[in-house]
C-alpha cells in the first residue's frame, strides 16, 4: 500500500490491524533485513511504540536462536545532564528491554555520555564514528505526538548535526508518562541529528494508536516542513512507514454524484 501525494517519492505504507500485528510485522522486517550486513549499524527507539517489537525480537532470540551477530547499536537520544547510572537513562532502557535480552555485547553498544563536558565534540565523535562505518544500516523511529524524530524537535534544519538540544514542553509531558510522576524529565538531550538519520539506509517509522493519526497524516501528506520534523523523512528513498489502523483514519468517502456534477 502506497500513500503520500508528494513528488519526493510515495514512502511505502503498511496498515496493520493493531499493535500486535504492528510487532510482528517490524520484528519481521527486522529479521529478514538482519543477515545482509552483520557487522552494520542499527539504531532503535525508546519509547512506549517500539515495545511490542523488542518482546517479538527477543521472543524470537529464545526460540530459535535469532541474535544481532556483530551489529554495533547507537543511541538514537539520550537526557543531559544526568549521572551515568541514572535510571531514566534512556540507553539503560533499550539495554534492558532489548539489547541484554538479545545477548547483544556491551562493547557494541555505543551511547551517548549525559554528562558529555564538550557537548559539541562529543556529538560530532559520534556523527564521525556512524560515518566511519558507513552509516547507520537500519533506522527504526517512532513518532512523536508533535512530529520529532529522536529528540530532533519541530524546528530543527533537516541538514542538522547530532547535538544537545532543549527538549520541548510537550516533550517533556509526554515522556513523563514513562517515568514515575515523581521523577523530573531533565530540560535537555541528545540526539543524533537529521544529517546523520537521514544517511541512513534503511528506515522503519513505526506509528501506533489513536493519539498518533493526526501527527502521520500531517506526516505522510502534509507540505514538507521544518515545523513537523518527521516530514523530512519524506525524502528518503527507502522509508517504509508501519501504522496500525487506529494511526491511520480512514480514506473520505467518495464524493456522491450530485445535480450539479455533469
Ligand atoms: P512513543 O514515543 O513511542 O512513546 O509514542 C514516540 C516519540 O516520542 O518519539
């Protein structure tokens, strides 16, 4: 299924009947994709839309042996100005939900430092370390509810490094539901930026639930715009999109012929 109107290039569209159909159709896509370069870069989201996917993946680890070999995992964001073992770490959240659990290697994993003192120098040791391997292989991505990409927020250049960057109030509300009511979502983060997801070979947008219709359809067929980041991937020639069908509303009814239609 093709969607989009833009002559960018239509990105692959595939509707699911729910999340769980979503899970099982990425950890499928994340599979097949796994044995072409064993030795590439992948980078996977935090968030609450990835989840279903990592328990396929790691269901499919304990029955049948599938494992990541020797793909190195960079961090997509990661909270500033926090200590290492701090537990709204977010690379602490994939390495438990996924990459432990996968008996992925702590060596191939590569995060962001929270407490970076070179910020800049940091990120761009991070843009060339990608670059030197030849880029990122395969990209999955949620969607914020305000169209970010990572911690890339409405505004940010589609040509931006990876960076520091101040988190928005919306940002900052939403990723609270993660935590415990109690604990402060910190102001700032990192996040590799668009220059370097953009290079990336093969991308997999995942969108699920009601809360998420309007931000993809602005996504999927909206003006390509700085104001809703997830638009630039638009311009990637090997985006597909996975959205369940509470993400996705459902085509206008075709117009009815009336008397003034001759
Ligand atoms: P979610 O987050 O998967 O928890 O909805 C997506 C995002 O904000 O990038």
């Amino acid at each position: 299924m093709i969607a989009g109107t833009s002559c960018e290039g239509a990105p692959r569209l595939e509707i699911l009947a729910d999340a769980g159909a979503l899970a099982r159709r990425a950890a499928t896509l994340v599979i097949n994709h796994t044995p072409a370069r064993a030795d590439s870069i992948y980078v996977f989201p935090t968030g609450k839309t990835p989840l279903g996917l990592y328990r396929e993946l790691v269901a499919t680890h304990r029955r049948v042996g599938f494992g990541f070999g020797g793909v190195r995992f960079f961090a997509l964001d990661e909270y500033a100005g926090i200590a290492r073992d701090d537990p709204r770490r977010l690379g602490r959240w994939l390495w438990q939900v996924l990459l432990e659990p996968m008996g992925v290697p702590r060596a191939h994993v590569v995060g962001f430092d929270p407490g970076a003192p070179d910020p800049d120098l940091a990120c761009a040791r991070v843009d060339a370390r990608i670059a030197a391997r030849g880029g990122i292989d395969l990209l999955v991505l949620g969607l914020g509810e305000n169209g970010h990409l990572g911690f890339n927020e409405p505004g940010t250049r589609f040509d931006a490094p990876s960076r520091l960057v101040e988190l928005t109030p919306e940002t900052r509300a939403t990723n609270a539901a993660y935590w415990d009511d109690r604990v402060d979502v910190p102001a700032t983060a990192y996040t590799l930026g668009p220059r370097t997801l953009l290079a990336a070979r093969r991308v997999l947008l995942l969108v699920s639930g009601k809360r998420k219709a309007a931000i993809l359809d602005r996504t999927l067929n909206g003006p390509i715009d700085l104001a809703v980041p997830a638009t630039m991937l638009r311009l990637h020639p090997g985006l597909t999109v996975l959205a369940d069908t509470d993400a996705t509303p459902p085509p206008p009814e075709p117009r009815a012929l009336g008397q003034n239609d001759s």
